[in-house]
C-alpha cells in the first residue's frame, strides 16, 4: 500500500475510470514517463500496452504514452479528484522538490492544464506555484514538470490529446 492506495491482484472494476497526463522535459528534452508505472512486476508489453502485472495500484501506465489511469471502485463522479500528484510519484517512487525532481537537478517548475468531461485537448496551461505534490489529478488533466535550463513559457508546452471522453 502506498498513500492508503492498495496494489490489488486485478484493475479495479472501473466505478471511477478517468485519464491525466505526465509529461517531463529535462534541460529542454521531452522524457517518456515509463510503463508500469504503479504495477507490481509489469509483464512485456503486448503492441506497447502493459494489460498484466501481479498488481495495481489505482494509479498506473499502461505505457509510455504520458497517461496516467485513474481506477478506482469509488463510486464519485467522474469529475471529482481522487488523486494528486503526490500520489502518482510516490506510487512511482520518484522524489520532487523545487530543485529536484527524480535522479534529475535544476530549478522545478509544474504546469497544468485542464479542460472539462467530453473535452478532448488540453491546450493552455498555467505554472503551478503551491507545493506540487498537493495537485489535484482532474480527467483530461495534462500536467508538465520541467526540470531546467533551459526553460519554456506555458504557451510553448504542446498540446495534449486525450483518447477517450473521460
């Protein structure tokens, strides 16, 4: 268990189902977020996509895409926040501070972007200045932690699509 989330031997049965997004630029380089992240023992990916593990957690990659499921049996809306931030790294076991964030150092800096249910691309954001790990995880949420120099302004981070409504 971490963070009073279990890792079950099976996915939750998806009562909550939703989608945010990870992305990660070092010195200026755009990081893909591994899969299995938040599985215990992910097996080889089958056409890129992790569908076995010996757990999950409710928060997971199924791949390298920057996608991060949100399963959980909670039966709240799926416009609620479970989950933050903080609870994807420490699933993840990576460390984030304002001058490090995994085995990478530089200034910090989080952005994020939201649009609403049945709204498919992200594609303003805005930079996060309370403590990151307090980030509320909304679907269709696309988050950017940047680790630099070099640095980029909000309006210069891509646009992120997601592939299903919620």
């Amino acid at each position: 268990m971490v963070d009073s989330i279990p890792c079950n031997p099976t996915m939750s049965d998806n009562n909550f189902h939703v989608h945010a997004f990870l992305g990660v630029l070092v010195n200026g380089n755009w990081l893909a977020i591994p899969y299995g992240v938040g599985m215990n023992e992910p097996q080889p990916p089958v056409s890129g996509f992790v569908n076995e593990a010996n757990c999950f957690y409710y928060l997971h990659t199924h791949d390298s895409s920057g996608y991060i499921h949100q399963e959980s049996p909670s039966t709240a809306p799926l416009s609620s926040s479970l989950f933050t931030l903080g609870n994807v790294l420490d699933v993840w076991g990576q460390p984030l501070s304002s001058n490090n964030f995994a085995s990478w150092t530089g200034l910090v800096r989080v952005f994020y972007g939201a649009v609403p249910l049945r709204t498919l691309e992200v594609k303003s954001y805005s930079e996060f200045t309370g403590d990151p790990h307090t980030l509320k995880l909304y679907s269709h949420e696309a988050i950017w932690i940047e680790v630099g120099p070099p640095y980029v302004e909000a309006a210069q981070l891509p646009p992120v699509e997601f592939y299903t409504e919620y």
